[in-house]
C-alpha cells in the first residue's frame, strides 16, 4: 500500500497535486483530519488487502491545532505498519501568495474579522511546521504555473521510481531568489558571462554557441569538476541514509548562460549513473 500526505501553505498548489495524483488513479481525500490517518490505512487495508492500493491524503491548516502538534507520533505509527509513505510539502513566499489570493479573490482559511492575510500566513506556516519538518520532498512554487507543478508532481513524485534518490537539478538567476527547496546551492557568478559577449547574449546556456564558448572556459571546466567530485562523494551517503529526493540548485545572475549550462552538462552526467535525474530551468520556462 502507498501513501501520500500533501500538505502546504494555503494558495501554494495543494490542489492542483492533489488532482493529478488523482488522474493517476489514486484514490485522493482532501482535507482529513491528521487524527484519522491510522483509521483510514486500517480500514483501506482491511478491505481490500492494500498491498496495491494508492491512496493521497490532503491535510491543512483547517484541521485542530492539537492533532497536527500529535503528526510525529501519528506518522511513527504509521511507519510501524507495513506501509510505503511520503510527504509531499507545497510552498511559496509570502509576496506570491499574497499576490495569489488578490488575483483569486479567495478567502484565507485562518483569516477573520480580527486576523488579516498575512497574520494568517505566518500562524499557517507556525501550525503546519510539524508536517513541513518531516516532509520528504518540499516544493517551491513561487515561480511555477500550475501545469509546471502537475508536471513536476507527475515525473518526480508518481514517476519515481521505487527504489533510489530521486535529484533534480535546477537553474535559477539570483536576482529573482534562491529556490527554498534547494538542498545544495552552487553559485555560478564567479564564471565568465556569455552576457557580455554580444552575439550570445540573447541565446541561453542550452544554445551551442554559448555551450562553446563555456567549455573553452578553464574556470567553468574547473568549477564543474569540483561540483561533480562533490556530489559523486556525497549523494550516496544521502541515498545509504534513506533520502529520498535531492534538489540542486546552480545559480548565476539572469539564470539564462552558466547556470543552465552547469545544470544541463550535471543532469547528463548523473543520468548514466542513476535513473531518477531531472534538470529544470526556472528562468527560461521549463521549470516542471
């Protein structure tokens, strides 16, 4: 039996993974109250043997503030039985979901006459942080459009698979903010800058003319090196302790040249090596 707990920031894209995990034919509950999960694994189980079934709980902030202070101890029950589960965390600054519920015209569910929006997103983020600490995959969407989401959500977390680290690599300009859910984070800016080269300038680290230019760099090649002798050394420390999704972050000042390429020339690499490789990039639109 399989088990996904999404939780999340309210306006961050709960939703939007619950749906497509229910295109996928697991059988979703949106908003059960923490108190209820063992019952419902129980009852799951018993009806049907379990072993195949797929089942996707939506939990929020709505639930009793003392049932999710209890999710530690419920989840250790939980991973007493013979069950395969994670936890899938939705996030997004405040700026973004403020700007969410504005454009939706949606009401915060925390809000009320005495509380405002953004009181009620800093109680949300205080209340759901027993969940978000056990989370085994934490995702941004700050800078993603729902179908980015549903494609991240289908390749990353349905498509994994079973055994082995799921990592994605991910460019991002720095002037636009470091992904929070990045685990590594490798700047890029030391690098020379196809930016300032003219006829590159227009073209992104994925065009053959600036992968030219970057690779008869020796700092780029250098850097490169040090990176993949980083990770060779480490993720399968990671992977031996259980973890079951990395997130590379490679950043330079637009996220157009270097980071892109940097992450392009990682995800080949580590795609000979392993079979859950994913490489993103936030600033030219192709951010799952």
């Amino acid at each position: 039996m399989k088990l996904i707990i999404i939780s999340g920031r309210s306006g961050s894209g709960k939703s939007t993974a619950i749906h497509v995990l229910e295109d996928l034919g697991f059988n979703c509950i949106d908003n059960l109250p923490v108190g209820l999960l063992p019952e419902l694994v129980d009852s799951v189980r018993n009806e049907s043997g379990g072993d195949a079934q797929q089942i996707a709980v939506g939990i929020d902030a709505r639930n009793v503030r003392k049932d999710l202070e209890r999710f530690p101890s419920i989840l250790e029950s939980l991973d007493r039985q013979a069950l395969e589960r994670e936890i899938l965390f939705l996030n997004a600054s405040n700026d973004v979901l403020v700007k969410r519920f504005s454009e939706t015209r949606r009401k915060h569910p925390l809000t009320d006459s005495s509380t405002g929006l953004g009181e009620a997103l800093n109680r949300e983020t205080r209340v759901l942080a027993p969940i978000a600490d056990l989370a085994d995959l934490t995702i941004d969407t700050s800078h993603s459009t729902p179908q980015e989401l549903r494609d991240l959500v289908k390749h990353r977390v349905v498509g994994r698979t079973a055994s082995g680290l799921s990592l994605l690599f991910r460019s991002f300009a720095f002037k636009h903010g470091v992904p929070v859910d990045a685990d590594f984070v490798f700047d890029m800016r030391c690098l020379p800058n196809p930016y300032w080269v003219v006829n590159l300038r227009a073209l992104t680290g994925q065009d053959p003319e600036v992968v030219t230019y970057l690779e008869g760099q020796d700092d780029v090649q250098q850097l490169c090196a040090d990176i993949l002798r980083f990770l060779e050394s480490w993720l399968p420390r990671f992977e031996a302790s259980n973890r079951s999704y990395m997130t590379v972050a490679l950043g330079c000042t637009g996220g157009q040249h270097r980071s892109v390429y940097v992450a392009d020339r990682l995800g080949v690499h580590f795609s000979a090596q392993m079979q859950n490789v994913l490489v993103r990039h936030r600033e030219i639109g192709t951010e799952p």
